[in-house]
C-alpha cells in the first residue's frame, strides 16, 4: 500500500516505491536495500537527508543492475553509483537542461 507523499522512481520502466524500513535495513546493517521480489527501494531514514540521494542512486544502479544483468561486483557498483550522484549534484542546471529536452550544444 503507497502512503501518502510516498516517492517511487520510474526505472526501466516500472515505478519502484522508496519507503522506510529501518528494522530490516538496519538489522542487515544496511543504508538501503533494493528489494527484486518486491519491486522496493528501502532506505534508513537515520541517514542523512543529504545523503539518502546517494543511498537512492546506489540501490537504483542496483536495479539496473539486475535488470540489465550485468553482474557488476559490488564494489564497482558502489564506485560507480557514487561518480554518478557526484555528476547529477554538480549539474543541477546541466539536469534540468536534459529534463527538457532542449538541446545541450550551441
Ligand atoms: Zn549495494
């Protein structure tokens, strides 16, 4: 059941809803957790709300990577997950740019 000002975020297609689950999340000493089963992203609400943004694009790169199956090792994943929160807080006008669909080059 999707509460109230619940968020999802659209991937590959289906939206996945991001809720709190701190008992799970953290009892397997987790910040975040994709759930493939259940179609859900977890994150611990302990976290840093700056934060939670990296816990968020972690799991997404998560999701990618099962759906596309791409077996990347967790490490890489995380680095990888984290570059990308890096470049999308340092673009916020470059992310709006792209959102509407204008071109990028002049
Ligand atoms: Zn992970």
């Amino acid at each position: 059941m999707k509460k109230p000002n619940q968020l999802t975020v659209r991937v590959m297609g289906r939206d996945v809803p991001i809720l709190k689950d701190d008992i799970v999340v953290q009892a397997a000493n987790n910040l975040g957790e994709y759930r493939i089963q259940r179609n859900q992203i977890a994150i611990d609400s302990q976290v840093e709300q700056q934060l939670q943004g990296a816990v968020l694009i972690h799991e997404i790169v998560e999701v990618l990577n099962f759906d596309l199956e791409l077996k990347l090792q967790h490490e890489i994943l995380s680095s990888l997950a984290s570059a990308l929160y890096q470049v999308i807080r340092d673009n916020p006008q470059l992310i709006k740019q792209i959102i509407s669909g204008k071109g990028l080059v002049v």
